[in-house]
C-alpha cells in the first residue's frame, strides 16, 4: 500500500453539492475523527436533502475527504450559514476547509455577500479559519457574543460567538 501522502497526489479533490446518500457518510465521518458534535444520522441525511445546494463535498476516489453543512437563514437570504465543517484526518493541514468554503461560495446560483458561523472561544482551528477566510475575500469580520453556555442543557457546551463576514462580491475576488 502506498504512503498516504503519496495516495492523496495520486487523485486529485473533486468538490460537489451534496446529496441525500452523503448523509451517512458525514456522520460516519464526525462520529469517527471525534471533535466535532456529533449530530444525528437524520440531521446529516435532513441537511443533504433539504440544504442541498448550501452543502459541499470533497471526495477522493469515492471517498469522502470533507464536508460543509450550510444554510441561507430566514430572513438573510444573502448570507450562507456554516453549520459544521468536516475535513478527514488523511486531509487536515492543507487547507481544505477553506477551498470547500470558498468552492461552496462559488456555487451558488443567489449571490452570498455575507458567511456567518457560530465558533466557541476555544476553538482555535475555527477561528483561524473564519479570520483567513474574512482576508480572503477582502472583507470584515465582525465577532460578537451568540449563544450563552447557559442557554444549552447540561454544563458542558461554551458559549458560542457569531462571526459575520462580508460584505463581498465573489465574483470580483475571482476575477
């Protein structure tokens, strides 16, 4: 068997809106790599069928490499909601959680001149990732208190701040 890095050069990422059947996959996948909050199976199959076109894949061969869940909030239909990202162990450190963002962002059919996700202060990964994707897109990112730990049941959930990045106009970052 080849070197894992070796693999991964072999074929390239592909990226694609996700499907109903990648449901089982996404949950596999955070139930897994552990870190992530394991959501239900229905949740992930809910998210690929109802938020299709706000959901991504990356894939290698038929393997699922990553994950973005999404959604356009009521009330803000040009901002896209990052509900959860998933990157495989074998695909952590090159950056895939940003292209999946940004690939989502270029898929869409409405413009999204706004990325918001809730990030808890300890999550480190995340909030590099939110704060490179706001330089990214050459727009700000405004940090605000979300949802208290107290509103979530039990005493383990941090409170969770909203990032809200924007504006920006996709089409000229690509240009």
């Amino acid at each position: 068997m080849l070197p894992e890095a070796a693999r991964q050069s072999e074929s390239a990422l592909t990226f694609r809106l996700a499907r109903p059947d990648d449901g089982q996959a996404m949950w596999a996948l955070v139930r897994a790599m552990g870190g992530l909050e394991l959501n239900t199976a229905y949740f992930y199959i809910l998210y690929c069928t109802d938020y299709a076109d706000t959901c991504l894949v990356a894939e290698q061969d038929g393997e699922l490499a990553g994950f973005v869940l999404a959604h356009r909030p009521p009330g803000r239909q040009d901002a896209l909601f990052v509900w959860q990202v998933g990157v495989s162990p074998d695909f952590r450190k090159q950056g895939l959680a940003g292209r999946m963002i940004m690939a989502l962002l270029e898929q869409q059919a409405q413009p999204v001149r706004w990325l918001e996700a809730t990030v808890t202060p300890n999550n480190t990964a995340s909030r590099r990732l939110f704060s490179g994707l706001a330089r990214r897109l050459n727009a700000n990112c405004d940090i605000a208190e979300y949802f208290k730990a107290e509103w979530f049941p039990g005493d383990d959930h941090a409170p969770e701040d909203l990032f809200r990045i924007g504006p920006f106009d996709i089409e000229s970052i690509n240009a």
